[in-house]
C-alpha cells in the first residue's frame, strides 16, 4: 500500500480512491473487450468461455494498464497538476463524460424528432454527432466539478475552445 501512495503522491486515505477507481474501470473495460471477442469467435455458451474471458480479460488488463502509464508519463509534463493521483482522477472524468454525452445524444435526437427511422442515416448521424458537442461541453466541466477537477476542465475547456475560434464566448 506505501508503493501505491508513493507512485500517485497520495497522502490522505480518500486520495486512494481514483487508483481504485481506475483499476475497476480498466478492468471492467477488458472484460467488456473479452466477451466482445468471445462472441465475435463465436465462443459463447462453450466450456472454453470462461477460461477464455478470464484469461483475455487478464492479458487485455496489462495491455491498458501498460498504455494508461504510458499516457500518464506523455501528460504528466504537459497537464499542471499538483499531485498523480489527480491524473487519474482527470482519465476518469474524459471516460465518463465522452461515454455519458454519446449516451444522451442518442435519446436528445429523438426527442426533437429526427430519429434513426424517421429521417435519412446521414442527417441521423450528424444531428447527433452535432449534439454530442455542445453536451459534452457542458458534461466535461460538470463531471469535473464532482471528481474535485473544476479548475483543470474549466481552463482546458477554454483552451479548447479559443483553439476552435470559439474564444469570444470567455473574455
């Protein structure tokens, strides 16, 4: 447990929290891969599914466990953050909120009418991809409020916007 709290800077209890976090969410994630290949192979109700969902899981694991310190030594410069832990914390944050704002795109385009079978898959798809936008916006700062990450998202959310000649809308 001190290697953990030494590697992430973490020193108080509740700092323990986002690498918790952050091996439920990478697990989970090669789980999901797992058994989405396990039915591309078509490997579903066999003896072999569960050895095989276990061990891909495993593997799949250690392949973006590998990838995320990897992204956290290329960021851990450019992004001021005081402590690690909040890396992981900031890593969190753009998986909720890029996964929540596809998630309610989806529902939002309907509600104004322009539903998959309603309108031409063209038109579907940039509506909602249009969407995806502006509640993605909102839902990074939000989602970074409650992670305890406001004031990295709200200058990163400026920055972004300036990039995209957006600027005018923060003085």
């Amino acid at each position: 447990m001190d290697k953990i709290r030494a590697r992430w800077d973490i020193a108080k209890n509740w700092q323990l929290l986002f690498p918790f976090l952050g091996f439920i969410a990478t697990m989970y994630t090669a789980y999901l891969i797992a058994r989405r290949l396990l039915h591309l192979f078509g490997l579903n109700n066999t003896w072999f599914e569960w050895v095989f969902t276990i061990g891909v899981s495993l593997v799949l694991y250690f392949i973006l466990l590998r990838f995320f310190i990897w992204c956290f030594n290329k960021l851990e410069n450019k992004w001021k953050v005081d402590h690690r832990w909040e890396m992981i914390a900031i890593f969190i944050v753009f998986a909720i909120t890029g996964s929540l704002s596809a998630k309610l795109a989806g529902p939002l385009v309907d509600w104004i009418g322009l539903g998959k079978e309603s309108v031409n898959g063209f038109v579907f798809w940039t509506v909602r991809i249009l969407l995806i936008f502006p509640i993605y916006q909102v839902l990074l700062v939000f989602i970074g409020w409650v992670f305890g990450q406001f004031q990295f998202f709200w200058n990163f959310e400026k920055k972004m916007l300036k990039r995209m000649g957006l600027g005018f809308l923060f003085p």
